[in-house]
C-alpha cells in the first residue's frame, strides 16, 4: 500500500514542500530511503523503526521504501522522522489513509518514540501556510515558534503515540496560540544612563541608531568603546512584524531560537576576533546563516577590529554594501539577509596610547603604521562615522548624576525614523544609509553655502566618490534628528567631521 505525508526541508532561509511517500510491499525485508537524503535522513530508518516499535505498533517484516519528492533537491535533517513513521502506519493500515490529510508533520523521532525538537520549523510554518494547508505537527518545543504564523492550526506533540491517536481522531490536541505577550519588548539589561562623559561618542551612536550608519570608535584602553557599543541596540527601534518574523526565522534555521520568542529587540551580535571568515559569513556543505546573518536588522561589533584576520574583514565589504551575503555551493547557491548596523572599535596603536594624555605612547612610527594598516583603506572608507573616545578624566567618572537614558534618546532616533520611513515609502529603503547614490541626489539637495563647504572638504581631506555620498547621508540623519526639511551648511560640517579622524590616522 502507498501513503503520502506532507512535510517541509529547509535550504538556506527557505523551506520547501517535501512529500513523504511510503511504499509497503512484499518481498525481502528492508528499509530504503530515496530522495537525495543525507546522512541524518538516512539513520532515520533505524529511529523510526525503534520509535513505532516502542510507541506499540507493528514495523512489518516487509520491503519499505520512503521517497522524498522532489528527489533532486538534497534533504538533510532529522525533522522527516516524525512523517515518516506516520506515512508507515499509514501504508500498513493502522493509521486510517485520510488522517494525515491537510496536515503538514515535523520532528525527530527518539527511540523510545519521544519527539525532539529540530530547526527551521518557521519556515516550514509558512511554507504548509502558502500551501494552503490547514495544520501543522511539530514538536511541542517548537509549537509556538510555527504559531507565529496566523491562519495555521499548530499542534505540539511530545510522543509518536500522542500523534498518532491525535491523528486518528482518538485524542484531542488543543492547538497553540500565542496569547499575545511573546516577543514583547524585554527591558534592556544595559542603558546609556550608565555611561558617564563621552557626549561626542553618544551623539555619534545616536546619529547612526537614527540613519542605519556604520561606526568606527578609535580610543585607549578603558575609555568606554565597549561599554558605548553594546548600548547602541537599546535605541534602536523594535522589530516591526515584517522585520521580526525575518529575524525570527534566521534564529530557527541556525538553532539559536530561544523556546520559540519572536524577536521583537534589534539582535546584538560580537563575534570574537579568532572568528572565521565562514562562522562571520555563513557556511558549511548545507549553508548555515553566520554572523552578519544573525546581526540582521540589528548591531554586529566588532572589537579589536585589527586583531581580525585580514581575509575575514574584506569579507565583509559585500554584505556592507548590498545587505545581504551570497554562498556558493556545488549543489546551490543561497542568500541570506544582512542588513546590520556595523560598529568596530580598535586602539589608535598596539600600546593602545597613542595620543592619551595621561599614558605615553611606546609605539615606533612603523609599528603605528603596521597595526593601523592591518585594516585596509576601503573598509575603512565604510565606516560612516569615525569617532574618537578619549580616557575619561577623574571627575567625569566621579560624577553621581546619569546620563541621558537609552528611552530618551530612542525617542528622538525613532522620530527621525519615522520621517525617513515616509520619505522611503513604497521603496526597499528603511533608513538613509541605505540609499543609493541616485536617491541621495535628490533628497540631500545643498544650497551654494553646503557645496563650497563641501567641496572644501573634498579637497582637504581626498575623500572618495563613496566618502561624499556617506557624508551626504549622514548630514540628510543629522537633519532629520532636528526635522529639518533642508541639509544646512551647519547638518554638513558635523557630517565632515566624523571623516576627519580617518584622515588623521593616516
């Protein structure tokens, strides 16, 4: 007898419809799997034959074949376990044929017939969805990741035998519902309130939260760069729908979703300085999202920028400019998003004390040059504002009275926000640096008094085509910080001189 069970496989960010056909025949007995299986599908057969056995149901001594169609697309994972021993109970006549009908299933399979949880089950959520079917079977530690999706009965199963009297009408399941406060915005553990001094940094950061603008911060050891950083996600604006259920769905397929939360804060992310370039990127026979892929719509820093390896920081150039990292693999090619708000901090040299007025600095000028050159020019050239953190003096640290709090600023980044969002409405662009240079012609317009002071600064500083269309950006954020409708000479020159430290550390 043949059934057919319906379940997805994930590739890259997306899913896919898989239909589980199980042929029960006479002949010798054995147990096939086709379909392009990896090796994970293919130790299934042993799971699910312990898995029916011990959930007390017969694994006929006949000839089993599985198919996974399509067959020519590889499928990897445990997550076909689950249909797999229904699609068998099915094809044997102890599971009635129309009881899988309309219905999506998912998971792993332990021996004793427990169902495990796997990855990707978001995307396999909207897949079943788009597919016009009416529920979904997954593990019970992935039910409500799949309730994110409206419109789609989800049910979570624990044990092989729950799922199956379940499906054969002799158990009632209540379906998962989100009851409306997962993903709610959680109280941030850090605050701007708790940084004392540094009122240049602070406003850099708020000027790059308020236009998506990438940041370098150059500074002794101890100044704060760190500290600053890891703040810079508390004002940033929520995750819209849209934006959370992308997030979301990357966190799933990596295996870092957290009991199914849809992600409403601005991921942070800070790779170590060992990483590689495939854990930044992305990689692996079967790509999985890296780094910048989990820093999407969010902050990924990089601290002591210079201490990267080389091939790992020119790596990122595409991702900073496109928002998104293409793999390429022999069996496919996939793109993962990454729109991120970069930030990197170094030391201005190896002793860390270059310029600091309290430490003399022991660097020669050619170890200078050596540790600054470990980060090239054209990236550098990216990093839309460049921000200098001194030491702290003693008095500043002493002070009692808090800063400006991450609320406050937020609410001034989220005004500008909303201005950018009806100058970009209809278009793919949220934020000003993500404009492309024919846009940046047309709403960063400067009157006779910007041009000169811009091209002044063309010639002074040698800035590139790149550089000039990143200060037009800048200075369009900086406007809009102050709802200005109109770049002024004023907007311009604090744009020009966050370049000015580039310059200088050549």
């Amino acid at each position: 007898m043949l059934a057919q069970v319906l379940s997805a496989s994930v590739f890259g960010l997306e899913a896919y419809p898989v239909a589980v056909q199980v042929d029960v025949a006479t002949g010798l007995p054995g147990f096939t799997i086709v379909g392009l299986p990896d090796a994970a599908v293919q130790e299934a057969k042993e799971r699910v034959r312990a898995a029916i056995k011990n959930a007390n149901y017969e694994v006929p001594a006949r000839r089993i074949t599985v198919n996974l169609a399509p067959a020519d697309v590889r499928k990897e994972g445990p997550g076909f376990d689950l249909p797999m021993a229904v699609g068998i109970l099915v094809a044997t006549g102890q599971l009635p044929p129309e009881a899988s009908h309309g219905t999506a299933l998912m998971g792993e399979l332990g021996l004793d017939g427990s169902v495990r949880p796997v990855t990707g089950v978001l995307s396999a959520a909207l897949v079943a969805s788009r597919m016009g079917l009416r529920r979904i079977l997954v593990p019970a530690e992935n039910a409500l990741e799949a309730a994110i999706v409206p419109d789609l009965e989800v049910y979570g199963v624990s044990h092989l035998l729950e799922a199956v009297r379940f499906l054969a009408g002799e158990f009632a399941l209540p379906s998962v519902q989100r009851n409306g406060t997962e993903g709610e915005d959680p109280t941030d553990e850090v605050d701007f309130a708790e940084i004392r001094g540094q009122e240049h940094a602070r406003r850099a950061l708020e000027i790059a939260a308020a236009g998506g603008h990438n940041v370098l911060l150059v500074g002794p050891p101890g100044s704060g760069k760190t500290m600053l950083a890891r703040r810079l996600s508390t004002i940033l604006p929520s995750l819209d729908w849209e934006e959370a259920v992308e997030v979301t769905r990357i966190y799933s397929v990596a295996g870092a979703l957290r009991q199914g939360t849809l992600i409403r804060r601005p991921p942070f992310r800070a790779p170590h300085h060992t990483a590689s370039a495939a854990a930044l990127l992305g990689g692996g026979t079967v790509p999985r999202p890296g780094e910048v892929s989990l820093a999407h719509r969010g902050v990924l820093f990089l601290d002591e920028l210079p201490e990267f390896h080389r091939d790992v920081l020119e790596a990122l150039r595409q991702p900073i400019e496109e928002g998104q990292v293409t793999l390429a693999r022999a069996a496919a090619t996939v793109t993962f998003p990454a729109t991120f708000l970069l930030v990197c901090a170094m030391n201005p040299c190896p002793c860390g004390h270059l310029g600091d007025r309290v430490r003399e600095c022991t660097c020669t000028p050619t170890q200078v040059r050596r540790y600054q050159a470990k980060v090239s020019g054209p990236l550098l050239d990216r990093m839309d504002l460049h921000v200098e953190v001194p030491r702290l003096p003693p008095h500043v640290l002493l002070e009692e009275q808090p800063g400006e709090s991450s609320v406050v600023i937020r609410e001034r980044v989220l005004r500008a926000r909303r201005i950018q969002g009806e100058r970009f409405k209809g278009t793919p662009y949220r934020t000003n640096a993500q404009m492309p240079s024919r846009v940046v012609r047309r709403v960063c317009g400067l009157d006779e008094a910007g041009k000169a002071l811009l091209r002044t600064a063309i010639e002074r500083l040698g800035l590139t085509a790149r550089a000039y269309d990143r200060i037009l950006r800048v200075a369009r954020t900086i406007a809009d910080l102050e709802a200005s409708e109109r770049i002024t000479p004023v907007h311009l020159a604090e744009a020009i001189q966050y370049r000015v430290l580039d310059r200088r550390a050549r």
